[in-house]
C-alpha cells in the first residue's frame, strides 16, 4: 500500500542510530518519489551529514546533488535537529556521516509522495 503510515521504513525497529563515520542503510524508495529523514544528533560532538544516492543497495554511494535535497544538511551542532529530504532520481538513498567524531545520529526515514496514487 502506497500511505504515508506504510512508507515508514527503517531497519525493522523504526530508528536506526550511526556514529561517527558511519551511515545508515540505503533506504529503496521503490514506489516514492521522496524521502524525508528526520532525527537528531546526540552525544558529546557534532556530525557532518551528507546525502547519498545509489542506483542498487551494494552499489556505490555518492554524493546527492544540491538541486535533488532539501532542508538541513553538512555540520549539525550536538543536540541538533535532523530534517532533510531527498527528491532525485535513484532508487535508494541514505544519511552519511562524514565527520570522525563522537556524535550519534539517530534517524527515521519517512517514504513520501507515492508513484501511484490509490484509486477511487
């Protein structure tokens, strides 16, 4: 079913955590034209967070164009709010850390704008 309620995906629990020079999993997007992640930065440091796009899950990541994001994205200061989205063209996406530090970043993805709307 293509609802916002069912594009919550995340790693099984619903949140997904990542430190330092970490990330999270590549989320699909099959059947979305958006995600959105939403979360915080937490612990004793600030993250670097970078967005990332693969054509396939095990592919290469790189870096997602400034004209396919939106919102808050590159130095996050510590206790900072997480909101950034993603409206490119590949089909799986994810949440990068840059930055060698000591912050957790914990985040969800929100799937938005279905490719095929419900019928009446």
């Amino acid at each position: 079913m293509n609802d916002l309620i069912s594009g919550i995906k995340v790693n099984g629990a619903g949140v997904e955590s990542f430190t330092s020079a970490g990330n999270t999993v590549g989320f699909d997007r099959r059947g979305f034209e958006s995600v959105a992640f939403i979360g915080s930065v937490a612990t004793a440091d600030t993250a670097g967070l970078i967005l990332q796009e693969a054509d396939t899950q095990g592919g290469t990541y790189t870096d997602v164009a400034a004209d396919q994001q939106f919102g808050v994205i590159g130095v996050i200061a510590l206790d900072g709010e997480i909101k950034v989205g993603y409206t490119g063209y590949k089909r799986f996406v994810r949440l990068s850390s840059g930055t060698a530090s000591g912050s957790v970043v914990t985040v969800v993805a929100i799937l938005g704008h279905p490719s095929s709307a419900p019928q009446a």
